[in-house]
C-alpha cells in the first residue's frame, strides 16, 4: 500500500532493479540508487493481478485501462493531507478531554509579564 498516492491502482516494475514499486518516490525511498527511466514500462494491476507491458512514447487514451478488465489506472492521484483529529471517546459520554474556559487556570508570574513589569523592575 502506497503511503504517497492513495488511489494507485497499478503498481510499476523498475527497470534498474526489477522491484515491483507503487511510485518513484516508494522506490526512492526504499532503494539507494536513482529510478532508470524507460519508455518501456511493466505494470501489473491491482485489480486483477495480471501483468502487462506499455510503451509510454506512444500513449494513447485507450492505454489508460487494463487490457485484462479494463480498469481504469491513470487518475488524478490522491495524496494524503495533514489533518488534525481528537481521539478519544464520545465527549457527551466522557468529556475530560474538553477544556472548559469558564475554570482558568492560576496565571504563572513571570518577569516577561507587562501588567507585573513595575513591580518587579526597578
């Protein structure tokens, strides 16, 4: 499963190393070599398991599906997005992960402080 492209329908074969890769940056990633580029690629879908050979000079609209069940394998790729999310348990249920702003806490004294400034220097 490729942690770069969520929707990788294809996973390609190296011509350098003849490891089997999601993308180039999951071969970038696990290899220490740079990917050799071809026109010549194999692919194998994920769909039905089967391998097959394309020749990326001549791509055509008809080359973007699987010759063995047709499924379509050149999207628009979905990358992951940084999201933040709370774990926990339902807050009607268990709410001590909610802060409450009606309780504050004691503020900390400290020399920063502009309102204590006059007091503490000078």
């Amino acid at each position: 499963m490729c942690k770069h492209v969520l929707n990788a329908q294809v996973s390609i074969r190296a011509p350098c190393c003849r490891k089997w890769f999601d993308c180039a940056e999951c071969h970038q990633e696990q290899e220490d070599h740079e990917l050799l580029q071809k026109f010549d690629m194999t692919f194998a879908c994920k769909k039905c398991r089967k391998c097959f050979r394309k020749d990326t000079q001549e791509f055509e609209e008809s080359d973007e599906y699987c010759p063995y069940c047709d499924n379509h394998f050149v999207l628009e790729a979905k990358t992951p997005k940084p999201t933040l999310n709370v774990e926990g348990e339902d807050a009607r249920i268990d709410a001590r992960m909610i802060k409450d702003d009606r309780v504050r806490a004691e503020q900390q004294r400290t020399i920063f402080d502009v309102k204590d400034a006059a007091d503490r220097l000078g």
